[in-house]
C-alpha cells in the first residue's frame, strides 16, 4: 500500500498512540481520530489575465471521546504533541459537560483495510507554471474569437484516515484537477467545466472550444415568454437540479419527517426510465470508500425504475430502523445523520444533437445558478439559467435567449423525461460532483425572464 | 523581500469555535475547533501570488513564502497590466471587539440547559414534528504586518444563536425560526446576545405559528403592497444591493462563478436605485453597531469607513479596494477586503451593508395602506447572475387590512427585479424597530470563501411587489 506524501499510516498511528494515551491519563478509554492532510492550488483567471493565483496547505486532527452515553468531538490543525493533547482534553471537557445519547452506539471495531486510491502524482506535482501556461492557451483561444475569458485551472491532492481505540483504521487519499471556463460575448456567455482525478492535459483547450463557441451561438439573445416548455437539459443542468433532492434519501431524514420520501419510500414516484444509484467504485466517482465512523460504503439502489428503494443509513438510523448501516455516516456527533454522496444516474442512449434534433420547440440549457428549495414535499426548485441557454425550433439550436427563473418541482421533472443521454462524470456549481446523463424534460415550468 | 517584489502583506490567524446542537431533545452536536496557520500575498513582477500554511516553523514560512514569489512569477504568464495598490497610511494598532460576556466563558452545561429547554417548550406544542436549536462562538485573533510596515493585531468575538420548529402533516412540510432563519441570529457580541434573544421566550409563538400554517389560506398571487420584517429586509438587501455593490464583480473577477453585477461603471452617480426615502451605506465601523461586518482595518490594512451607497434613492459608491479604487476614481480603498480565514485571499466583501432607518413609525408602515402582505423569515432566496431578478421565499405571511394582522398565509413568496423593487419602498420604520441583522454564509470566490455580513433594516413597505404561493399545488 502506498502513502501519500501529504499523510503516513505510520504518522496516523502515531498520532492515535498520543490521543489514546491522553485521553487514558483522563480516565476515558474510547477515541476515535480523523485526520486530514491537503494541498490545493488554483489558478485564476479574468478579462484575459491572471488575477488571483493561490496555493494551501493545511491539515486537520479531530479527536471524538467517548464514555457511556456521553461524547463530543474537538479539532485543530496544530498536529503536534501539545495540539494532539490539547484536543482531547477538549473534547473530554465537551464530553463531560454535554448531555446523554441513549441512542449512541460504542465504537466501531476493526482493522486496516486496503481500499482504491484515486491519486496521480502528475496532478499532485503540476506546478504553478504549468497552470500559468494552459491558461494562457485557454484565453488566447476564447481572445481569438473576439471574447473575455474567465475561469480557474487547480490541481489538488488530498488524504484522509479514521482510526479509532477499538482498532478501526481506514484510510484514503486522491488527487484533483478541475478547468472552469466562461468565455464572454458583448452580450452573451458560454460556460463549460470538468473534474477529474487525473491529469488531462487536452482538456483546458477544449473546454476553451465549447465555452466560446456558446458565447458566439448565443450572440444578440432573443427574449422569449416564460411558460412550460420542452427543455433539454446539459448534464451540467442535470446536475444542479437534480443534486438537490439527495440528501433526503436518509434514514435520519426520515425518521424525522423531514425527507420529501416520507410515507412513499417504495412508491412509484418517477418514470420508468429514472434509475440512480450511490456508488463510490463507480469509475467516475471519487471520494473515500468510508463514512464518518468508518463505516465501508455499500452501493445503493436509490431509485430503481422510477420507484424509490434504498436509503442511506448511518449506524445510529439503522438501529433505529432495524436495518444495516450503509457508509454514508457524517463524523458524529451530528445533527444530519447521513446522506448518499457517490450518485450515479443511469443513461441512456441518446445524444444532445439528436435530442435536438427531435425538438418541434424548446430550449437547451447549458447550467443552472442559484438554486434554492422553495417547496419541500415535491422538492420544488427556483433557480436560473446562465452562461448558453439557447432555442430550439423544428430540430436545430436557432439562437440564444435571454436567461429565464424557473420554479419545477424536481419529482414532476423525474416523471417528465423524455431521453436521456449516456452517463458522464458532471461538475456544477450548485451541487457535488456526479456521474449523470443529459436529459430532455417536457413540460419544465419557467416562471419569469431577466434582463440578459 | 526577494528581487521583484514590490509588496508583500501576511496574516497569522488564530481562529477558536465552539458549536452546540439539539434536535428533538437529543445534543446533535457539542464540538469544538481550532485552526491556526499564515497566509502570505506578494506582488511580484506586477502580479499577485498567494500561499498559505499551517506549518509556521521558520522553514514553513519560508517554504509558503517561496511559492508566493513563485506563483506570482507565473502569474505573469497571463499578464495585462501591472497591479498597483492605492496608498493607505501605516498603521500600528490593537483592536478588540467589544463582548461583555466572554461566551467561552460560559459553561458547556450552561449553554446545553437553555437549549434543551427551547427543544422542550417547542415539542410541547402538538404537530410539531421536529425541534431544532443552535447556539455558535467564534473568536478570531489576527496579526495583519504589510511591507509597508503596517502591524495590526485585531481580535474579533461573534456569538450566533437561533431555533426551528418544523411540522409534517399530510403532504406539506411546514417550518418556522426565531429570531431568523438558517441559525438565528449573529452578531460582534459576546453571551450577552443570548441573553437579549429571549429565545425561551418566543418558542410557545414559533410552534404555534408552525402548526397554524397547515390550516392557513394559500398566498394569493398578483400585485400587492408588501410588507417585508428586518430578517428579510436585510438579506434582500445582501442579494439586491450588497452584492451589485462589489466592485470587483463589476471589473469581471467573479464572472465565473459568483456572476457580475448590472451595476456597470456608467451607473456611478447616475443610477436612481431606490425611492427618495432610501439611503444605504456600507459601514464596518464600530459606530454602526456590533455587525458581523464591523472591524477596526480590513484585510490589507485599510483602516474602515463607512461609505454612501444610495443617498436619497440615487446611486452613489461601491464597495473597494486598494486594487480597484482607481477603476472608480478614488484614491483610497473603501476598506471591503476579507479573507474568511488564514487560509485565503482577501476579497471585496460587504462590511454592514444597511437600509437607514426610516422616518415612519410601525403603525405608518402597517397602516399607510388600506391592504397589504405582511412577510416574515426567510425561506428561500435566488437571484440571477447579475443581480437584476430576484425571488424569495418566507416562512409565514398575514394579511393586513388597515394596519389590522389579519389571516395568516402560507408559502408567501415574491420576485422582482433589483431596481424597480427598491424604487417601489414606500415607507421605512424609524430607528427604533432597525436591527443590525448577522448572514453568517454569504459565499463567494475560488477556492469558495464563507463570510458573514452585517445588514441593518427595519420593517418596510413596498408598492407594487409581484407576490404568489411556492406551493406545488
């Protein structure tokens, strides 16, 4: 097994030794550590130019004591002797003040286990020339065109363990680069965006391609009326939207009342072509294989064939329940529970070109902003289009239109889908990263136009 | 400095937080944290670069110093024009925010005790579903030292407190809060804000008001006077005016994620951006109140001011820096730069951006007008990338006829666009209703940066104001 260079085993192990003997000289037998170590750099990008270029290095310790029905956590960055000591007695303080759980379970047990790594040390060691550079090239193209790009290019590498005094030990690290772009006209934008754990050097250029392009086909945006129309939606869309409805597929959002699953787990609720699943070895997901409490997550049948089946189950909800804990437990204590963070929608086989080709009259949107719950129970969204919305008429994109506020409940969206296009690995603004189609949605409900 | 650099600034932070939780009777949360570390910003070869760690031995700096220069070398690889920096003066000085009662002082016990008991007062009420409280502290020492020579060792105390009730009943979900939304309230206070919460108090109202809205009519939609309580009032004004203000998403920095602003140079001076009766200042002194935007010196050593935003419905300043300034024709910077931790890059963020008390009493407001829609706590709120359209959701409405609170409402919402609704303000409350609100999570920037704002507003009346229901119904 190999370590990053950011975070040891044999380091997290040290560090566990030094909680475990302090909390011991306190009289408290059971501690649980999580310990996170990472590197960030993001290059910046506006009017053409460099503007802000930043890098970080940081890492964190966060000791959880336990004893009886009693625990609480403290956590810092100061991950010397002193610090580690300092944080548990912190977190004993807490403990000893804070009020009974009786529903707290004692500590997972266990051994290490070898889990996937999704880390690249070519993304790790990009250097901030090398960032530099793919930018310049990304902004001379959307220049070339006559337009201002904006954007950022950052690479990251990341690693994290959970270790605790029953002998749990879990541990994770990957790496991450991400190219955002929004190429602007005199009086329209276009916006493009990708993740990867790799490093992928065509990607900037070609991001660079597809931003500008949009901002050229959306020049002089025509004003259309709000109402119901065929909208398809580009998987960063898909994203967005459909990102929102997640975290209520939760035993604990269940259990109280607050999930718009309850009284219809089980339930046909969306169409039959909707299926989605939680599922961190997908090969387009990232992220660690293991919850807050160390728990390994298990793949998720969320929604099978337009029916609501699985839910997400930290150990605590599960008891509560009477079922098995899925691994997707926040650090406790908590006031969430749990939530799905690996999702997975199931395509289909139809592309974009060809769900516009299939288009009497609609619109193609390219991303989505600012989108809040304004209903609950149907998970109704408002937001707004941005950066590329465009029409459709009689099978082709025609022009671009002004950007439109939306107010669609994301279950009717799921029952209106008409295509869905192969899965692919989105990234957004308005939610994590996912693994979604493209869809075309009949009957979206845009409710007013803005000024540009 | 090393060769090349013109100017370099750094931040050592040392940044404490206690957090406590129930939920339905249980503690859901009882954590705290710590984090301290240095950020460096150099201006090299007339480009910006920036570092920071947690590692502060003398090599660890050293080495985040290093990739500061370094980063701004490559900087230059995409360079326009050269950064220059408006003068400020140098400034050597100790601040620390005023807090009567030290809420670390305050025992864990203590703090746990009274939010169980708003729990238990919330649930007593049947139909209520799920209780939640929530009580935040946060220090925040930092020592700001610039090339120039500027020593600034400011230490800030935040206090945040607040609850929801929620009630499940048929296919609805219904939710109230006191004394706002998303947490409570915040403010640069000590315990002694938990003290002036009275959160015990309104608990028997909120769970009340929770249960009653399953029963309440539907918001009716078409044009309506509204009438907006300072909670809300102060987050539109953090989304309609706040923002647009920034002058740096007006230069095009944020077009990638956070958006831009209709508030084009052009509009400096020209602008009418509300009625007659509407004055807004963005102000982080002390003088203003205990803001989550107030402070002694900004994040590179801008001493704060207070600025005119609108004066008498017209446009008049946006929010600055030493790097912008000269874009609007100043000399100075406004003083708007922070950074969110030690960990970050300064930005332009709103100070205390506040409506000016007005000049009507509560009973003018409410009964200035034969009808009106009365709203209350936020719900939801969304606005475009520009700032031009705007949609917010509230908790509760009434119905008011002749200043008289008349049936209650559900779901109210209402939309806009910026402009048009503040030229519609019709009557403000006087300065003995106006509140300096807290938003704790006013997000923007990449890597994304979580700030807190400070918004003063008073109960106001608007004319005209598009209004509907958000029910799916």
């Amino acid at each position: 097994m190999n370590d990053s260079a950011l975070l040891s085993r044999k380091r997290c192990q040290e560090i566990l030794h030094a909680a475990v003997a302090a909390a011991r000289r306190a009289g408290v037998e059971d501690v649980e550590i999580m310990l996170g170590a990472g590197e960030e750099s993001l290059t910046r990008f506006a009017n053409n130019q460099i503007h802000q270029n930043v890098s970080e290095r940081s890492r964190f310790l966060s000791v959880r004591t336990m004893a009886g029905q009693h625990t609480a956590r403290a956590t810092t960055n100061r991950v010397e002797r002193n610090g580690i000591e300092a944080a548990v007695e912190q977190a004993i303080a807490l403990m000893r003040s804070s009020e009974p759980d009786p529903a707290l379970l004692p500590l997972l047990g266990g051994s290490e286990k070898a889990g996937n790594r999704r880390y690249f040390a070519e993304v790790a060691e990009t250097t901030p020339a090398a960032r530099a550079q793919a930018v310049a090239e990304a902004i001379r193209l959307v220049e070339g065109e006559g337009q201002t790009a904006a954007g950022i290019y950052s690479t990251a590498s990341s690693a994290e363990a959970i270790l605790n005094s029953a002998g749990l030990f879990r541990y994770y690290d990957e790496t991450k680069s991400v190219f955002s772009i929004t190429a602007m006209d005199d009086a329209s934008s276009g916006w493009a965006k990708a993740s990867s754990p790799h490093y992928e050097p065509a990607i900037p250029i070609t991001l660079a391609a597809s931003a500008a392009r949009k901002a050229r086909l959306s020049r002089n945006p025509r004003e259309i009326p709000s109402g119901e129309y065929t909208v398809i939606l580009e998987p960063a869309a898909v994203l967005d939207l459909a990102g929102q409805i997640f975290g209520d597929f939760s035993g604990t959002a269940l259990a109280d009342q607050r999930s718009f699953l309850t009284d219809r787990l089980g339930s046909k609720l969306f169409g039959d072509n909707i299926s989605i699943y939680d599922d961190v070895n997908h090969s387009l997901q990232a992220g660690a294989p293991f919850d807050g409490e160390g728990v390994p997550r298990r793949r998720l049948a969320l929604v099978e064939r337009g029916i609501p089946t699985e839910v997400a189950y930290s150990r605590a909800s599960a008891v509560t329940a009477g079922t098995e804990p899925t691994g997707h437990g926040f650090p406790l204590p908590n006031e969430g529970g749990e939530s799905p963070v690996n999702i997975v929608i199931a395509g289909g086989a139809t592309t974009v070109d060809e769900m516009i080709a299939s288009t009497n009259y609609g619109i193609l949107v390219t991303r989505l902003w600012y989108i809040r719950e304004v209903e609950p129970y149907e998970k109704v969204m408002t937001g707004m289009t941005r950066d590329g919305t465009f029409l459709v008429e009689d099978g082709q994109v025609v022009c671009g239109i002004r950007n439109l506020r939306f107010n669609q409940s994301v279950v009717e969206l799921l029952k209106n889908v008409s295509a869905l296009s192969p899965s692919v690995r989105a990234s957004g603004e308005e939610a994590f990263d996912m693994v979604v189609p493209a869809m075309k949605v009949e009957g979206f409900r845009f409710t007013e136009v803005t000024k540009f | 400095m090393r060769q090349g650099v013109t100017y370099a600034d750094v931040r050592v932070e040392d940044i404490h937080e206690r957090h406590l939780a129930t939920k339905n009777g249980r503690v859901a949360g009882a954590s705290s944290s710590e984090s301290y570390g240095v950020g460096i910003r150099v201006l090299a070869g007339g480009c910006w670069g920036f570092a920071a760690t947690d590692d502060l031995s003398a090599s660890g700096i050293e080495r985040a110093g290093a990739l500061a220069v370094e980063i701004a070398r490559a900087s230059a690889l995409a360079k326009r024009r050269d950064t220059e920096l408006a003068p400020e003066p140098v400034h050597v000085a100790d601040w620390t925010s005023p807090c009567t009662i030290d809420p670390f002082s305050t025992s864990v016990e203590q703090n746990l005790s009274m939010l169980l008991a708003v729990d238990a007062e919330l649930r007593r009420h049947a139909g209520v579903t799920l209780a939640e409280t929530s009580m935040i502290f946060t220090r925040r020492r930092q020592v700001f030292a610039s090339s120039a020579g500027s020593v600034i060792d400011q230490t800030r105390t935040i206090t945040g407190a607040g609850f929801s009730a929620f009630s499940y009943q048929g296919d609805e979900i219904q939710k109230r809060s006191y004394p706002n939304s998303f947490g409570g309230q915040y403010q640069l206070k000590g315990y002694e804000l938990i003290d002036e919460l009275q959160m015990l108090q309104h608990a028997p109202r909120i769970a009340e008001e929770v249960v009653a809205l399953h029963k309440a009519d539907p918001c009716p939609e078409g044009s309506f006077d509204l009438i907006l309580d300072g909670s809300q009032l102060a987050l539109q004004i953090h989304e309609s005016i706040g923002h647009p203000i920034e002058l740096d998403r007006v230069l095009g920095s944020e077009a990638n994620y956070a958006g831009m602003s209709f508030l084009t140079l052009d509009q400096l001076n020209r602008l009418r951006y509300g009625s007659e009766i509407v004055n807004v200042v963005a102000d982080a002194r002390l003088d203003h109140g205990p803001g989550l935007g107030t402070f002694a010196f900004d994040d590179e050593g801008v001493a704060a001011q207070s600025t005119d935003v609108i004066r008498d419905g017209q446009f008049t300043g946006y929010m600055t820096s030493r790097e912008t300034a000269s874009a609007v024709g100043e000399n100075r910077s406004n003083g708007t730069m922070r950074a969110d931790g030690w960990s970050h890059l300064p930005l332009i963020r709103m100070t205390n951006v506040s409506l000016e008390p007005g000049g009507s009493t509560l009973e003018e407001v409410f009964g200035g007008v034969d009808q009106a829609i009365y709203m209350e706590t936020n719900k939801s709120w969304s606005i475009d990338d520009k700032r031009y359209n705007f949609q917010f959701g509230c908790e509760a409405a009434w119905e008011i006829r002749n200043g008289k609170r008349g049936r209650m409402l559900k779901n109210p919402m209402y939309s806009g666009i910026s402009t048009e609704f503040w030229n519609s303000c019709a009557a403000i409350a006087n300065r003995h209703h106006w509140t300096l609100w807290g938003v704790p999570n006013c997000g923007k920037g990449q890597p994304e940066q979580t700030m807190g704002t400070g918004h003063g507003a008073s109960p106001s009346r608007f004319h005209g104001v598009k209004v509907g229901a958000s029910s799916h119904e």
